[in-house]
C-alpha cells in the first residue's frame, strides 16, 4: 500500500510554463498551458508528508462494513512495533472476536470506528483510556425514553382525546407509533451494519443515499432539534405559569366555553411565554456552554420525576373520586367511555379552549400534526454511538423497547383518560393530568418542567454536534465556521442553534410549532427507511447487518406512511420543507465537494448498469440503437511531455464525435514494459489521465495498459476493451505529422498496424489532422465542411459530419459533398443517386461531382497544383530511394524483399498508380476546399503485402498543406 493510497492523493496540479505556440505538441506548447491548473498526482515524497499518524497497536480495524482492513506501513512503524507485524493480516482481530485474548486475562475495549478525519492513537499495544461506555439501559433505552414522552403527553393528550375521542385517538396513536416502530427497525438494520460515528441519522442517511441526500437530510433534521428545543422550552414555561398564575407579568384573557360563560376559563398570555421563554432559553444554553459532561451526569436524574409523574397519574385517575361531577371528572366510568367514544371536532382559538368564533378549525388531520412529536426520540440512542458499549446489540433493543414502551403507555392512558372525565373537562383544562394525579398536583407540575428541560437540553446539546458533524465531513464550505476539533465543544454551532431555539420561542405559540418540528423529523424518518430499502433491496455484498428482522417491504412502508403523515398534517408544510430538502440538495450538488462514501446509489447505479448490459445483449446493435463509442489513443506516437497524459484538443474532438455531449468516450494509453514493474506507474497515469478527463468536462473513463511494446497492447486492447455491446466501435487518434521531422522510423509500422488491426477488429478508424488548430467550444467557426466520399465507408464521415452540426462551433457551417466520377456520362447519375441517399437518410448537403478524366497531372495549372507537384516529387523520391534500399539489403542477403520484418511484393507502377491519385485528390481538396472549416476524406485502407513507409507516404502527400482535415 503506497502512500497515495491511503489519502487518495494530495494536491493536483498540471505544471507547465509559458511559451509560444508549437506544432506538434512541445511541453512548451500553449494547448498544454490549458492543463496548468490539473495536477497528475502528488509524488510519493509530497504524499508521504501528508499521511495520517496512525501508531499499531494489537487490535484490529473494521471499516464500516466489517471488512478487515489493513493499517498502513511506513518505516517509523515497522521500527517501533515489529512485535505486531500479524497484526496488518487481521491476525489480531481474530484473535479478539473469538475471545482468546481472555486466556491472556487483557482487558479487551469495544472496537471504535473513527471518523475519517481524525488520528488514531494507540499506545504500548493498547487502546487509550476512554470514557466509561453505556449499556443498552442508560445509553439507549433512557434516553430515548426522555425524549419520546414529553410535554405533549402531560398538557396536549387529554385535550387530543376530547377533541378526537377514543377511538380517533387509538387509531392516532396506532398510526404514529407503526411509523415510528417501522422507522426504529430501519434504524436496528442500518445500525448493526458496521460501526456508526458522528452525526447519528446524518452519518446514516448521508452513507447510504450520498453526501448531498444526508446533507440535506441532516439539516431539516438539526433544524427540527432546534426548533423541537423551542417547543420543550415553552412547555415547561407553559406548565409553570399554569402552576403559579401569579408568576405572570401580563394580564391573563378570559374565554367563553362555546359562548357561555358557565365558568370563566384563564389562558397564558402569549407575552408572558415569550419574556420566560427566553429567560429559560439563556440559562440552558449557558448550561450547554458550561460543559456536555454536566449533562451527561445529570441527564438520567431527570427521567425519575417524569417515571414518578406516570405513577402518580396512574394513581389518581384510578382513585378520582365519581362524587364530584361539578369538577367534569367522574372517574373510572363506563358513561363517560361512550360518551368520549366519538369525535367531536370544533373550533377554538389560538390557545385551543373551544369557542364557536375561533378562527382554528380542528380534524384528524390536524391532530396527527400536534400528536406526532409525542413519538418522535427514537434518534436519542443513535446519537450517542460513540458512548455505548456495543452498538450494534444496545441501539436496535433500545430504541423498539423504548417504542413499544412509549406506544403502550399512550394506548393504555387513552382508554383511561377517555373514561375518567367529562369531554368538556377533556377540552377545557389542559393541565389535567395535574388534577388527576395523586397526591398533589405540584408533582405534575414538577415532573413536566424537569422532563421538558431535560428534553430541552438533549436538543439544545444534540443539534450543534449535528450540525458539527456535517461540517466536519467537508461537504458544504458555507459550514466550514461550525467546524470543531477533535475533543472540543461546537460552541459556534451551540450559539447558532440557540439563536434559532429563541427565534422559535418568540413566535410563542406551541401548537403553530410542532407542525414544524413534525415535518422535519418525519424528512429524517423518512430518510432513514429510504435507506434501508435501498440497502436492502440492492443486498450488496457489503449489506449483512446483524438485526435480522428486517425486510424491504418494511422500510417501504415505513417511508410511505411518513410520507402520508406529512401531508396528512399539511400539504402546505409538507411542501416547503420538501422545496428547502430540494434546495439544500441542489446547492449541496452543485457547491458541495465530492465525496464517494460507497452509498447505496452507486450499488443501484451499477446493478442498473448491469440489468442493461445483460438486456443488451451480445448481438449487433441495430442502425438505429447505435451509438459512437470513441476509444481514444491518447500517445500513439509518445512524443507529448511526461506531464500531459494527452493531447488538449483530443477531448474536445471527442466531444464533438457525441450528439450533445452524451455519450461515453474511453481514453486509453500504453506503458513499454513489463507488468509486475510498472504496475504503480499504470495507477498514478491512469489517475492524471482521470484527472484530464474531469479537467476536459467530458463523458469518459481512463484505462491504463502495460504491454511490451505499443502494436501489442493495442491489439490487447482493441480485442477486450468493453463489455458485450458497450465496447468502443471508433478509434480516434491524431495523425502523425512529426514523424519524418523526427525522423522516427517505426511509425509507418506502427501506423499501418493500428488501422489493420482495426479493420480486423471492424471498428473504424478517424485520424485527425491538424489538432493543434481544433477549435474549442467558444470559437465559432464559418464556411463549410466538406466531405470528399470516396470511400464505401458505411456512412460515417457523414455520420460525423452531422455531428459536427450539433456543436456551436460548427453550427453556422453548411456540409458540402464531393463525389468522384471517372466520365461527364456518370455526373449527373451520380449526383442524383446521393441526393436521394442524403434526402432519405434526413440530411441536408450540397453535393458536388468532380469528374477526373485521366491522370495526368500536368492537364491542370495553378497554385494548388505546382505545390502539390512539389510535395509529389519530393515523395516520388523517397520511395524510390526507400525501394532501392529494401532491395540492395535483399539482394545482399540472399532473402525475399522484406519491410518492418515481413516480406512484402512491391509494384512500382501500383505505387507510382497511388501516388497519383493521392496528388490529384489533394490539388482537388486545395482547389474547392481551402477554405474550409474542416475537410473530411474516406481513408483508404493500406494495401495488402505493401510497405507501411510507402503507405505513409501517400498519406503524407493526401494532407499536404490541408489545415484541419478528418480521415475515416
């Protein structure tokens, strides 16, 4: 394992310095400057600065699947710990997970999982001392207990079974409690698939559907923390202002019961709420600011007064005296159960005390909404992974006890609170589990304030290490201000949540708040089941968690019945908090920074990849399903610098081969030697070369091959590049202008080789001539691009000359076709038979015949002409040297003519005969087409048993003096 490995590289940055403009590419070349900003990798020597300290203790490291992972070895290491080399086998683990360690009579810690980020420290062999881990009692199951029976219970539940009677209210609370108690298996399932670090549902969410769904997720969810420690705040200041109604600084209203006035009802100003609830607000949060330990300590005390309170209630409904019918409580009675059976919605004002002229209208729909933050708290254990003792066993018991727990209690009180009183008391006195409860009400009145205060503070401390937890992970830069360090407190993100709370507090009115904190928790619930059946549903090999009870269908029907309850409650709401998820997750998408956590839509994007290339077949694609699939040779002729994995101008010539961009393009090169000895150097290229393509914004996928020599690794690599029909069916590489100037001999050979083995292969061929001068996407181009058909080559220059069409560099040029015809007779036969081929296959060109009579080269005079004589000489020269010489060394030896080490027939009249038609097409090309934006021409293929210098030749004399030209 390198050093690159375990960091995923350093900082990239492709070094080039100025200079002029060169043709070919030179590192000096301007084409390079582009790349200035790309880095092909950090050296080994860059990176090995940057690596984590990770000192080797005896116990081994699962990633968050299970899996055994190694720790990496550097030299400080091995120096220090050779004792534990077995231990980078997972010797060590083994050890540990069987129990054999015990025999040594050593203490074995609970494995952790650190986040990503942070440094592992062990010492002597060991880990470090950590705080006292939580069971699944104090770590799981209290707090989630806590949090789940809350104030709603005490001042909101009898209100909500007068209002929705008995049986609307069992249907309620079995409707809430099934989502959550689907949602908690979920989480079980999740939970128990590897370790969970910070964030709780966040970390969740964000490594099974991708960074931008958790991120967006995970902020609706500290939003509601935030605003679900405001609804806590003004329950407790609610309970106390009811407690002592002297305590209130402004005068309290009086409401007619459905317009009597039988008995004067006293409702909390709203003024008062909010002076105490911000009060309250300050003080919790300079608690939060003074230390989470605190908290800690003290948090399980606060569930003994809410317990006891439960009692109590529990006593005096059953003790309620059945004399005292003025007071609306009749005790246990069977009168009062069939009188409280049915609903009996109303309208009330903004405090909810019934009044015929309130502006509030209640139905089910609404009481779903004011319920529902009575089961939400089943996160509380999920939260505090870092502190339990075994997560995987702790947080699935937990949090379904603490559920079925909770939904037990609530359908147990709503057979007792629906038989115990008057529904008129039901609706009028909000506090009356107070006035039920034995043997006082002050207990009541204690056990709600410290249970909401204790709720308050779980959110108050819970939603900033959330919100620290996201900004830790580096996704959003706008968070990068609520990052903290290892061991230290989010006082930032403590101070902005407090900001939020007290805004929500100001607003002063309960119920217009827990629609809010509804919609968000259900966003979080919601996530959560996605992401189980996702996980689930894909069963990657990487899914094997340990909760077993557990199904697909489950999470499915648990994301649809939280969907369901949000718009149940209000489509309004539910539709803001879906556009502010949205937008979060465009922003995240588009700001964010990447990050590949392995989630659960990449096991679906590739099982989808999968399904499709199994439903595609092996067989031919039809005419009308078929795709350009460029293989792009980046350094055929490996005259680029070390630095440049490829040409600039090849990515953006391969974009211009897609209709619109879409499409995939492979870029692919060859590394001389062997395998075993360059397999690291084929890793940090095929990187650089990755790094280019991302660089270039185009469609496509890097691959790097070792071979002995180019002309096999091509032959490798035409033959096995590609699965069934996805493999590439064009070869795409920049013509080899450099080769005579450079004097490289092996060219022609390698060039020849290259087009031969595609015609074996039945791929085509495109060889791009003047790249350097390709225009990219922001410079317009005018005049024509003309097409000389020569060729039978299945429709492809013209394929690609309407491709051409669709780019905005092209799309102001017009095509033109030429044809060529031996006599004036077949002309105009001709150049219909290609109109109704163009018209039937729905393209627009002009088509041009050009009639060549005979060959003689000297029939026609002009500029173009003398130049192309000119290139004709000089080649009718070379070959004739270049034969002479092949046959002196043949005669020499005693051997049959030989070229490039095979033997070859050579005809120097079929040469002279090539050579003269390539003249005659390129004085045609210069004479008709010197001004055009780009000139495409059918490559002719290299004839059988001839020399591959004299087939360079031709092709030499075919692009003389032509600008921008295209061969295929």
């Amino acid at each position: 394992m390198n050093n690159g490995d375990l960091e995923g590289g350093g900082d990239e940055a492709f070094h080039a310095k100025g200079g002029r403009k060169y043709s070919p590419v030179r590192p000096h070349d301007r084409a390079v400057l582009e790349m200035s900003s790309m880095d092909p990798g950090s050296s080994s020597s860059d990176s090995h600065s940057s690596i984590r300290k990770i000192k080797v203790g005896t116990q081994g490291k699962l990633d968050s699947e299970g899996r055994e992972g190694s720790v990496p070895d550097n030299d400080g290491v091995n120096g220090l710990h050779r004792e534990h080399k077995l231990e980078l086998f997972g010797f060590d683990s083994l050890v540990n997970i069987l129990g054999l360690k015990s025999m040594t009579a050593e203490q074995i810690p609970a494995p952790s999982s650190p986040r990503d980020s942070e440094d592992v420290s062990i010492t002597n062999g060991h880990p470090k001392p950590s705080d006292v881990k939580m069971g699944t009692m104090m770590g799981v199951f209290v707090p989630c207990l806590q949090s789940i029976l809350g104030i709603i219970y005490y001042i909101r539940f009898s209100w909500i079974i007068g209002m929705g009677g008995i049986g609307e209210s069992l249907l309620l609370v079995s409707f809430c409690g099934l989502c959550t108690f689907l949602t908690g298996i979920s989480l079980s399932a999740i939970a128990t698939n590897g370790a969970m670090k910070g964030g709780g549902p966040y970390y969740l969410i964000g490594r099974a559907l991708g960074p931008e769904v958790g991120v967006s997720i995970g902020l609706c969810f500290f939003l509601g923390n935030a605003v679900a420690g405001a609804l806590y705040v003004l329950g407790a200041v609610e309970t106390f202002l009811k407690a002592l109604p002297s305590a209130g600084i402004f005068t309290e209203t009086t409401t007619k019961v459905n317009g009597t006035v039988s008995e004067p009802i006293k409702s909390i100003s709203t003024h008062d709420l909010q002076i105490y609830g911000i009060v309250v607000t300050i003080i919790l949060c300079i608690i939060v600011f003074g230390g989470v330990k605190m908290i800690n300590r003290v948090a399980p005390a606060f569930l003994v007064p809410v317990l006891f309170s439960v009692f109590c209630i529990f006593i005096g409904v059953f003790l309620a005296k059945k004399d005292d019918l003025e007071s609306g409580v009749t005790g246990l009675s069977l009168e009062s159960f069939k009188d409280n059976w049915s609903s009996d919605y109303q309208n009330t004002n903004s405090a909810g005390i019934p009044d015929a002229e309130g502006k509030v209208h209640w139905n089910f729909n609404a009481l779903v909404g004011l319920f529902f933050p009575a089961v939400t708290g089943i996160m509380a254990g999920s939260n505090r992974s870092a502190s339990l003792k075994d997560t995987q066993r702790s947080i699935p018991i937990g949090t379904l006890a603490a559920t079925l727990a909770t939904t037990g209690l609530y359908l147990v009180s709503v057979f007792l609170f629906g038989a115990v009183a008057t529904r008129d008391k039901l609706l009028t006195d909000r506090l009356l589990t107070a006035t039920i409860a034995w043997p006082f009400p002050a207990i009541i009145h204690i056990g709600i304030i410290l249970s909401t205060l204790g709720a308050a503070l779980q959110s108050l401390t819970g939603a900033p290490r959330l919100l620290a937890a996201i900004a830790n992970d580096d996704i959003l830069p706008v968070l990068n201000y609520f990052k903290v360090g290892d061991g230290s407190e989010p006082n930032i993100a403590t101070l902005f949540t407090s900001i939020i709370c007290m805004g929500c507090v100001i607003i002063g009115n309960l119920d217009l708040i827990t629609p809010t904190v509804t919609m968000f928790f259900l966003l979080c619930y919601t996530g959560v089941n996605l992401s189980c059946f996702l996980l689930d549903l894909l069963d990657a090999p990487s899914w094997r968690p340990r909760w077993k009870f557990h199904h697909w269908s489950l999470s499915l029907l648990g994301a649809s019945l939280c969907i369901v309850i949000m718009f149940l409650i209000s489509w309004s709401f539910t539709v803001v908090s879906l556009a502010l998820a949205s937008l979060i997750y465009y922003y995240v998408s588009i700001k964010g920074k990447a990050g590949d956590w392995g989630d659960g839509f990449k096991s679906a994007y590739f099982q989808l990849a999968l399904r499709s290339l199994r439903s595609l077949g092996a067989n031919q694609v039809h005419p009308k399903n078929w795709y350009p699939i460029p293989l792009i040779f980046c350094r055929p002729w490996g005259k680029l610098p070390e630095n440049v994995p490829c040409h600039p101008k090849l990515a953006d010539f391969a974009n211009c081969m897609k209709k619109k961009g879409r499409g995939m393009s492979i870029f692919v090169n060859i590394l001389d030697g062997d395998y075993h000895e360059r397999a690291e150097d084929a890793k940090a290229a095929c990187k650089q070369l990755d790094t280019y393509i991302n660089y270039k914004n185009c469609e496509g996928v890097a691959e790097i091959v070792v071979a002995p020599n180019m002309t096999e690794g091509f032959r490798g690599i035409v033959q096995t590049m590609g699965l069934g029909n996805l493999k590439p069916n064009i070869v795409v590489m920049r013509y080899p202008e450099i080769w005579r100037r450079e004097n490289l001999k092996e060219i022609p050979a390698r060039f020849v080789g290259i087009i031969n083995d595609c015609i074996v292969a039945n791929k085509a061929v495109v060889i791009v001539k003047g790249l350097d001068e390709w225009p990219n996407e922001y410079q317009r181009q005018y005049g024509t691009i003309d097409l000389y058909w020569i060729v039978r080559d299945g429709g492809l220059m013209l394929l690609l000359s309407q491709l051409l069409l669709t780019k905005e560099s092209f799309e102001s040029c017009k095509i033109q076709v030429f044809c060529i015809a031996e006599e004036d007779s077949d002309a105009e036969g001709l150049k219909v038979d290609v109109k109704k081929f163009l018209y039937d296959l729905r393209m627009q060109a002009e088509v041009i015949v050009i009639t060549i009579k005979s060959w003689d080269v000297q029939t026609e005079g002009g500029s173009q002409q003398d130049e192309s004589l000119e290139a004709f000489t000089a080649a009718q020269q070379r070959v004739a040297g270049y034969l002479a010489e092949i046959k002196a060394a043949a005669e020499k030896e005693g051997t049959p003519l030989m070229a490039d080490g095979k033997p070859v027939v050579v005809n120097e009249q079929q040469a002279e005969k090539f050579l003269y038609t390539t003249l005659k097409l390129n004085s045609t090309i210069l004479r008709y087409s010197r001004m055009a934006a780009v000139v495409l021409v059918s490559l002719p293929p290299p004839p059988v048993s001839h020399p591959a210098y004299c087939y360079m030749e031709y092709m030499d004399l075919l692009v003389e003096n032509v600008p921008r030209l295209l061969m295929g």
